[in-house]
C-alpha cells in the first residue's frame, strides 16, 4: 500500500514537471484502479483478523482467496502475500494438483492465470499446456509450412531494428520514465508500452507455443494454407485448391485469404473464408514449382488423384481434383480392362459436362512431366488421394449444377 501511494505522489510530481499529459493521464488512471483494490483488499484483511467470523475464516473458500488474488494485478509475488495474510493459496497445492488444474483450463483462462503472480506466469506458459490447445484448434489449419513461417516471424521480429525490438523517439522516453517508476510499484511492469499511435502492441512475441497461438487468434499472424473453390467460389476455380496466405479474423471466426498476383492480376483479397475450405498444404512443392509425380506407375481407372494446373506458365499452379478413366479402347468391365498396363493415363475432371474441353486430360505414365499449351493450360504434377477423407472433401465441395 505504502509503495502505491509512493508511486503515486512520485507521479503526480513527475506530471507537474514534464509534458507528457497523454501518457501520465493512462498510468495515474491504471495506479488510481490499483489504489482502489488494495484499499478494499486492506479494508478485508482488517474484517478477517478482527474475527468477524472466526468459522468462516477458518474454512474459507479457495476460489475466493484466488481471485483475490487475480485481481490484484499489482502483487508481484503472490506467495509472499497468501502467506503473510495467513489466507490459503492455490499454490499451497501440490506441485501435481496445480498442473492437473492448469491441463483442464481453456485457452482465454490460461492466459489469465498468468497475470496472477511470476510463479503462475511461468507455469501457464509452458508448451505441454498449450501444445493440446494448439492442436485442437489449429492443427487442421497449419502445416510445415506455417511452421516455418512463424519461426521468421519470431526471428525477424527479435533481432535488432525487427518489429520486436525497441525503437527511439518517444516510445523511448516513455519506456525510461516507466522503468524509474517501476522501481517503486510493480504494477508499472505488468504496464506493456504502445506503439500505432496508442493502440495495442499485441501478444509479446517469442518461440512459445503460447506466443504462436495468441498470435494466431490475435489475427496478427499470416501463414501459408491452401483454400478450396478460391475467390468465393468463383466459377472458374470450381473443385480446385490454391496456395494464399490467411490471417484470423476472431469476430466471425473465419480468415482473410491474400492471393499472390499472377498474370496481370494483382493481389487478390476475400474475406469470410470458412474453416471448411482451408486446410494445411498436403505436400511442400511450392506453387509455381513443378511437384514430382510418385505414383504414376500405381494409377489405375477410379483412383481419386489431384493435379497441378495453371493457366500459363506465369501463373502458380492449383490442385485440381480429378480421377482416372479408361482408355478409349476399353469397355470399363473390370475383368478384362488393361489399362494400367498402358503408357497413357486417362484423367477425367466430370465436374465438366460431356464435351468441354476440360472434361478429359491425357499424361504419359512413362515420362510425365508438365503437359498442355496455352489454349488449355499446363498440367503438372499429380499425387494420389488415399484418405477417404480427403476424397470426402472433394465430393462435399461438388457444384450444384454441371460447368461447362
């Protein structure tokens, strides 16, 4: 209490002498918030040892006592206080009660559990804790790609002169004046500087897991996916998948999807993008890289597969969902069909009504590599769908009425 009051006449003094109204206008409202709580938590304490109620006190409540504790965002060391008040603490629980209390806690609780003390701040944020939170939510969402992806976040983010980092101006002066004060009251630590002029700075960035799920929700975070029938189903990406970037937008719980420019396009944005048409890259050819074809000399007529094509060879590839027919030559009776014995594999895309000129494409088994020419577009590389699920997926996103 006494060191609150400190910090609030040093602050007073500090406003009179300097011109930084804005900023000691935010900090005095945040030490008067502060003030207020302890008063009321001094104002209870007195209540208890004055034995009001002697049974009470003796059987009280440990959810009461913690969030006492939580809202009191100035105490530092929260063990220090539990004990000087002779109150029980949910840190008086054994080591394994604690982690079994913090495993069943959702993601918005966790978080809040690590603003009640240091020693509660290192415990939430362990990666074991959130690795099953990570996974639950966004595990469906994020291949090696957006690993990858977010380890240069991080990297660029940190190092000197990154997003991260420390920068001069008044940000610096604010961050001195703030360090002097917190010498004084430990509330002025839990105080995280602004940047955007005054907004937010966002989730403290690092190589927790923690870190890469609040980043994740925040939005702030765009990472590598695929997205199905792009551009909200823009007729001339029916039954596809294509390579963007996405960012989460937590107020509709859907993303932003940001396509790279191709062609003469550029940048394409769509909002609204649904959970269930984004997924994780399924292989980590790049799009506008040719994906080498491993399963040509198994395909055989009702395989399901998926194929790279582009328009023209500026453009990135997409994959394409299709599967695999019979040869002209052949009848389809299962008994006396041979053609996966023949160089030609027959891929037929029936999306596409009976003869478009995209209903059927034809890849040498031998020697395939990217087919087709400018009228029709090029096909590149294939890959065979083995999960049910995923062949799922394709016949869910069908159109209603056949292309042409």
């Amino acid at each position: 209490m006494l060191n609150l009051l400190a910090a609030f006449v040093f602050a007073c003094l500090l406003f009179l002498s300097k011109p930084c109204a804005r900023d000691m206008r935010l900090f005095l409202a945040s030490l008067c918030q502060q003030l207020v709580l302890s008063l009321l938590g001094f104002l209870a304490g007195l209540r208890l040892l004055g034995g009001v109620s002697a049974a009470g006190s003796e059987a009280m409540p440990l959810m009461s006592s913690f969030k006492r504790k939580r809202a009191a965002a100035t105490v530092e060391n929260a063990e220090e206080a539990a004990a000087a008040a002779g109150e029980p603490s949910v840190l008086d629980l054994p080591e394994l009660a604690i982690d079994c209390i913090l495993e069943r806690l959702p993601p918005a609780e966790l978080r809040s559990m690590a603003a009640v003390c240091r020693s509660m701040r290192e415990r939430c944020r362990g990666d074991h804790l959130w690795e099953r939170h990570m996974s639950a939510k966004w595990g469906r969402v994020l291949g090696r790609a957006a690993r990858d992806e977010w380890r240069a976040h991080v990297a660029s983010a940190t190092e000197p002169g990154g997003a991260g980092s420390a920068s001069g101006g008044g940000g610096g002066k604010r961050r001195r004046w703030l360090a002097a004060l917190s010498c004084v009251c430990p509330v002025v630590s839990w105080m995280r500087p602004k940047a955007d002029g005054g907004k937010a700075s966002g989730p403290v960035l690092d190589d927790s897991i923690m870190s890469w799920y609040l980043s994740m929700e925040s939005g702030k975070f765009w990472f590598p996916a695929q997205v199905y029938n792009r551009e909200h189903g823009h007729v001339g990406f029916m039954m596809s998948c294509y390579d963007a970037e996405l960012s989460y937008d937590f107020h509709t719980d859907s993303f932003r999807a940001r396509y790279p420019p191709h062609g003469r396009r550029t940048v394409v944005l769509e909002d609204g993008v649904q959970w269930d048409r984004v997924r994780a890259p399924p292989v980590d050819t790049l799009a506008h890289d040719l994906h080498a074809s491993d399963c040509l000399h198994e395909l055989r007529p009702g395989d399901h597969i998926e194929i790279q094509w582009r328009r023209n060879k500026d453009f990135p590839y997409g994959w394409w969902y299709g599967v695999v027919g019979h040869l002209e030559s052949c009848d389809g009776n299962e008994h006396f069909c041979r053609c996966h014995l023949s160089d030609t594999v027959v891929l037929e895309f029936n999306q596409y009504t009976l003869g478009s000129r995209w209903r059927q494409a034809l890849v040498n088994r031998k020697d395939h590599r990217e087919e087709g020419n400018e009228g029709d577009g090029f096909y590149g590389g294939i890959r065979k769908l083995r999960s049910k699920d995923d062949i799922s997926k394709w016949r869910q996103l069908w159109p209603t009425d056949i292309l042409e």
